[in-house]
C-alpha cells in the first residue's frame, strides 16, 4: 500500500544487528547523546542506529523543517 506522504531523507539509520530497517529524523538538539543513549539502551535487543551522511543528491528540502511544519499544522488543528 503506498503512502500519501512524501518520504523525506533521514538524518540516521536504524539497524537491527547488520540490517538497515529504515530512516530516523533525529531530535534537533542532543543528537551525540541522544544516539548514544539509544544504542546502550537498546543494544540488548541488537537495534542500534547509525547518523549517515548528507547525499548531495538528497532533495533540497529540509527533512526536520517539514517534520516542524507538519507538526505545528497538527497542532492548529
């Protein structure tokens, strides 16, 4: 089933052990201690994630502008 949602770049990875299960946007402050936090946490259940990179191909559009935006229209409603 698709989506009618525009899927956006994630600033990280979640992986369970070896295999990339999918894109995260990460909080806008703390991200060092947030992913820190999140793998000692849930190491035990062998999820970890993993910031990547920008790709210089990634579409202009900010991911955590839309995410913000999104959010505040939620809220007005």
């Amino acid at each position: 089933m698709s989506s009618w949602r525009e899927t956006l770049p994630g600033d990280a990875i979640l992986f369970q052990g070896d295999h990339a299960e999918g894109p995260l946007l990460m909080p806008p402050t703390h991200q060092e201690s947030f992913v820190e936090e999140f793998n000692r946490t849930y190491q035990s259940i062998n999820l970890s994630i993993t910031v990547r990179q920008p790709d210089p191909n990634d579409d202009s559009t900010d991911a955590k502008s839309t995410l913000q935006i999104q959010q505040a229209q939620s809220s007005q409603q």
